[in-house]
C-alpha cells in the first residue's frame, strides 16, 4: 500500500488528503464533467487500506444537500469495492476534538501551524496554476486525516 490513510472531506467543491509515510499530498475532489471521477477516487482508495470520510451534516434543504450526498455514497461504494476499512465521523465530533468551530478560518489556521509544508493553496483550473488564497476543503480533509491519527 502507499498510504496509510487517506482522509475525504465529501462536500459539494471536496478534498482528498492522502498520507503517506513521511509526506501528504492533498487534492481536491476530482471531477469529471461536473461529477466525481470515480476511476481516479477509486485509484487512490486502491493504494490504502484505511479511509476516513466526514458523514455529511445537512441542516436545511438546500439544492446542494443532493450532490454531498451523492458524493458521499459513491466514496463508501468505492472504498468498500477498493476493501478498505471504513471511518465515518461527524463534523461536530472531530471538529470539537480539535478545537475547531464552524468558522473555515479556525480551519485553515490550524492547518497551517500543524502542516505548515502542506499545499492547501486554492487551484485555478481555468488556468492551470495555484493561487495564493487557501482552500478550507484541503485543510478540512487534512486536519480530518490529523484527527484519526491522533485520536
């Protein structure tokens, strides 16, 4: 196996955290023509045996409610296809662990001091080229690989 885990923040724009041995690599949710790509999900959760996925919080009946939902099962066919062992924990739960709010800025902060190497910088497809403005969605599914292996 490459990783030793890989971490899933499943939301509508999502990230992927995969840790390794000395180094993580952090994505966003891959897509292909506006939907998951499953083949390169499914690549990833073929190099670990471990997954940990935040179970998606819904408070009201947004439009969006309907893709984090999707994502989400689609992820835990694919992990359970791929055999992995699955985790499945509650926003409120790891969050609160950490000492972290409902603010994305506590989010991103403490990716930072905690993975100050990590590339949690937001992405540009059009162009191809990193920004300068951080992206919570990698920083969420890194601090989510953070909290499993530190609980």
């Amino acid at each position: 196996m490459k990783y030793k885990l890989i971490a899933i923040d499943p939301g509508k724009t999502g990230a992927i955290a995969c840790f390794l041995h000395n180094s993580i690599q952090i994505y966003k949710m891959p897509l292909l023509h506006n939907q998951l790509d499953v083949e390169e999900i499914f690549s990833h959760l073929q190099l670990t045996q471990q997954l940990i996925i935040e179970k998606p919080f819904i408070l009201s009946k947004q439009k969006s409610n309907d893709i984090i939902l999707t994502n989400y099962g689609i992820i835990i066919g694919l992990a359970k296809l791929a055999k992995c062992q699955i985790e499945i924990v509650s926003p409120h739960i790891w969050k609160k662990k950490l000492g972290l709010t409902k603010d994305k800025n506590t989010s991103l902060q403490l990716a930072q001091q905690l993975y100050p190497n990590a590339n949690i910088n937001y992405y540009t497809p059009k162009k191809q080229e990193q920004t300068n403005k951080l992206d919570h969605d990698k920083a969420e599914a890194l601090l989510l690989g953070h909290y499993f292996l530190n609980k």
